[in-house]
C-alpha cells in the first residue's frame, strides 16, 4: 500500500479539517481580544455616547463575514477546478465519477462557519461588555 492510498483512505481528512477549524475559531477570538483591549476607550465612548453594539464593531464582523466567505467558497471551487481538470483531460464522458459536493460536505461547512462565527461574536459580546462594565467603574 502506497503512503497516499492510505493517507487518502483515512481519518486523516477529517483530523486535519478538525485542527484548521479549530485553529480558524481561536484565531477569530484572539483577534477579538487584540481588538477590544487596544480600542476599549472607544468602544467605552461609542456605548455611553448610545452607539449600537453592531455598530461600534461593524469593522471587525466585516472582516469576520469575508473570512467566512472565502472558507465556504474553497471548497465548492476545489470540487469545480478537479472536474474541470477531469473533463480536460478525459473529455465529457470520464471514466469514473467525478467529484461533487452532497449534504455532509455543506453541512460540515455550514457548521464550522457557525462554529467560527458563533465563537468570535460570543467573544466580542462578552469582551464588550467587560469593556463597558470595567469603563463605567472607572469613570
């Protein structure tokens, strides 16, 4: 057996999406944390002055929402640049079925964008409002 017959055939797959999601969502809420520690006057000054909290953090849930796109875009482009690779080479009618994308692949997408999502923006609520407790018992 070939090194990439059983690298392929394995859990090696699943245990290495599991580690780039996990490294997706404690990024996300180490970039909150960076963000709210360096502007917590800010966001103290925007919540007295009665901004929104999607408002104040509009920036940040911005980029937040692009780095959820480009993940749930690379697959379904991986699988679109394999067939069209295949047909090139093969022609309409290749002989073997060509990859496509079923309801567990965008399930396990759509969950880990919910994972990686949901952790920064509980991240961001409770680092605001620790901002805004913590600025209001210094004022």
């Amino acid at each position: 057996m070939v090194w990439s017959d059983y690298y392929h055939g394995s859990n090696c797959h699943t245990a290495s999406a599991f580690a780039a999601a996990l490294v997706l969502v404690i990024t996300g809420i180490g970039t909150v944390l960076v963000h709210t520690r360096q502007h917590a006057q800010w966001i103290f000054a925007r919540h007295v002055n009665g901004w929104r909290y999607t408002a104040v953090h509009r920036l940040l849930m911005s980029f937040e929402l692009g780095v959820l796109l480009v993940l749930l875009a690379w697959l379904p482009y991986q699988v679109w640049s394999q067939n069209r690779e295949i047909h090139r080479m093969y022609g309409e009618r290749p002989p073997f079925a060509t990859p496509t994308l079923g309801v567990p692949e965008w399930t396990s997408m759509g969950l880990l964008g919910l994972v990686a999502v949901g952790g920064v923006i509980a991240a961001l609520a409770f680092t605001h409002r620790r901002v805004v407790r913590d600025g209001a018992s210094e004022a």
